[in-house]
C-alpha cells in the first residue's frame, strides 16, 4: 500500500520565514507587531513567547503589552488605540481568548483593519469575501492554503470540504478554497452524513478540536487531507481531528500534527506584518 505523501508544514514555514528575513533585510525601517496579552493562560504566554521570537528571528521588531487578568475592557481598550496611533507599530494582535468579562469581538473591532494581522475585523474578512486582495487574511488558513498549494497547484472542480465553521478557521478557509474554484462544502456540528459528506472530499480540512475524530474510511483514496485540530491526549502528546495512523494509507498527501499546520500560522503573522508595514 502507498502512503501518502506527508506534507511538512514545519519545513515548508521555515523556508517562507527565510524569503521573509530576505525581505525585511531589504528595507529601511524594520516592521513593528504589538502582541497584547491580557491574564495569566500558561499556553497562551508560550504562544506569545514563540511569536516574539519568531519576530526577532526575521527582523520584525516587537512590542508586547502584557496586562493583568483583571484589566478592564476600557484598559484593554487604550492600549489598542495607542498601539493604533503608533506609527511606529505595522500589526497589533490580541492573543485570544481573553479573559471572560471582557468583549473580545469589541476589542478586535477596535484595532485599525491596516493593522489587523490577525484578519478577524470585519474589513479583512470583508475583503476576504469579497476576494479583495489588499486585506489581510487569517493567518492559520491563509498558512492551510499555502499547504495545499505545495501539493497541488490547480484547484479548479475539486470538491473541499471543510469540517468547522469558526470565524477565526472554517468561514476564512472555505471562503479561500472559494476563491480557488473549489466547490465548497462546510460541515459543522449539526451536519447529517459526516462521514459520507467526507469521503466525497478531494480536499479534506479538519478543524473541529476532536482528537482522531476523522477515520481513515473517511477519506477518498489520494485526497489532500489538512489537519488544523490540536488536542491533547492523554499521555501529554499532541494529537489532530484526523486518525493519522489510518489516514496515512488512503490520503493522497497529509500534514502531520504537530510539524503540520501549526508552524504556518506563525509564518503567515510574520507575513502579514510585513504586508501591514508596506501598504
Ligand atoms: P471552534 O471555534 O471550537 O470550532 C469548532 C468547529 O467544529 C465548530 O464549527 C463546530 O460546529 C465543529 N464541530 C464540533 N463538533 C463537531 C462534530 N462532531 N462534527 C462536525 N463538526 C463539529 O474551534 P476553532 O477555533 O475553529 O479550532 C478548531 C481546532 O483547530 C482546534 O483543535 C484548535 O486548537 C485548532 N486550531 C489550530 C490552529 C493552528 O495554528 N494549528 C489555529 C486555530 C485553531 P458548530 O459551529 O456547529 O459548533
């Protein structure tokens, strides 16, 4: 039996995060990304921690505003509008979730659509529908695409389903594939016919946050299957929404979790700050 080609997210990410450096090398006055950080989530402070790096690494300069689990919508608020105030700063995202009592969709609302990197404003995911180029697209999607474009070039027909309906992943995926030519099917938790609905799917996104939900006979033999889902089992280690295991033997190309998706999201910030820092 042939396994699927495995398609490495973590590879193909450190080679985008090289053209990057390239490009900022290249200019004058070095990209600025503000991170804001409001509480005290243990893996939201590595995610904020990986992503500073990842800015030093390529030559991004980064600001970080951390505040206390308490802070008010209104503290939160002000340091947006300075961050958008500052010329200084090209892209400003608020690491999610935030703390309960605070409005997080007023927040992200709030930041100027120039330097939303994240995409989540109304005006990029305007664009996105739209198919206005000079938005800026989710980053973990906009990283997706990049995955199944390195597989295959012409999207044209296929049918892609995509199995989450999230603001942040599904809706910005499906309206990508879209603009592909795909046709294309959103399943969601109300779905009838999952299973079936998948094995029709010559592209196969997973971002439900269920570990090893999607089987291997859900899958059409020599689909492109990208797993987004990043769960933890058990045994402490990371696991995605696809059966990895049973999958590898039916896809035709597949991204492991972790090494997969993950490291694209992070590049595609980096992308899009640099995007921000030159329009
Ligand atoms: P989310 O907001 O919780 O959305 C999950 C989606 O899955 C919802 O649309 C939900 O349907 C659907 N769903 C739940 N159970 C289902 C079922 N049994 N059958 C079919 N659909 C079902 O999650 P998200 O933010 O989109 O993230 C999804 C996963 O991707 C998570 O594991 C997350 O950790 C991961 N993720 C990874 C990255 C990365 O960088 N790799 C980035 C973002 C997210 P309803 O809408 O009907 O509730």
């Amino acid at each position: 039996m042939t396994q699927a080609h495995i398609i490495k997210g973590k590879d193909i990410a450190a080679d985008l995060r090289e053209a990057l450096k390239s490009e900022v090398a290249s200019t004058d006055a070095a990209p600025g990304l503000a991170v804001i950080l409001v509480g005290d989530d243990p893996a939201s402070h590595v995610y904020v921690r990986n992503k500073i790096k990842a800015c030093a690494n390529v030559g991004i300069e980064s600001f970080e505003a951390r505040m206390p689990e308490k802070a008010l919508q209104a503290e939160v608020a002000a340091e947006i509008q300075a961050f958008n105030d500052n010329p200084n700063i090209h892209g400003i995202l608020l690491q999610l979730p935030v703390p309960d009592h605070l409005d997080s969709d007023a927040l992200i609302q709030m930041i100027d659509p120039a330097k939303d990197v994240d995409g989540l404003g109304y005006i990029n995911i305007g664009k996105l529908v739209a198919a206005d180029d000079s938005g800026l697209v989710p980053c973990t999607p906009q990283g997706s695409m990049m995955l199944i474009k390195s597989v295959e070039q012409d999207l044209s027909g296929k049918h892609a389903v995509v199995i989450g309906r999230s603001l942040l992943f599904g809706k910005p995926m499906a309206q990508l594939l879209l603009a592909e030519n795909c046709t294309v099917t959103t399943a969601h938790s109300r779905t009838q016919n999952l299973e079936e609905i998948c094995r029709s799917a010559d592209i196969l996104v997973a971002a439900v946050g269920r570990p090893k939900m999607v089987k291997g006979d859900w899958i059409k033999p020599g689909a492109i299957v990208i797993d987004v889902g990043i769960n933890r089992q058990d045994d402490g280690k990371l696991c995605g929404d696809v059966d990895y295991a049973e999958a590898i033997d039916v896809a035709g190309a597949i991204t492991p979790v972790p090494g997969g998706v993950g490291p694209m999201t992070i590049a595609c910030l980096l992308k899009n700050t640099i995007k921000a820092a030159q329009s």
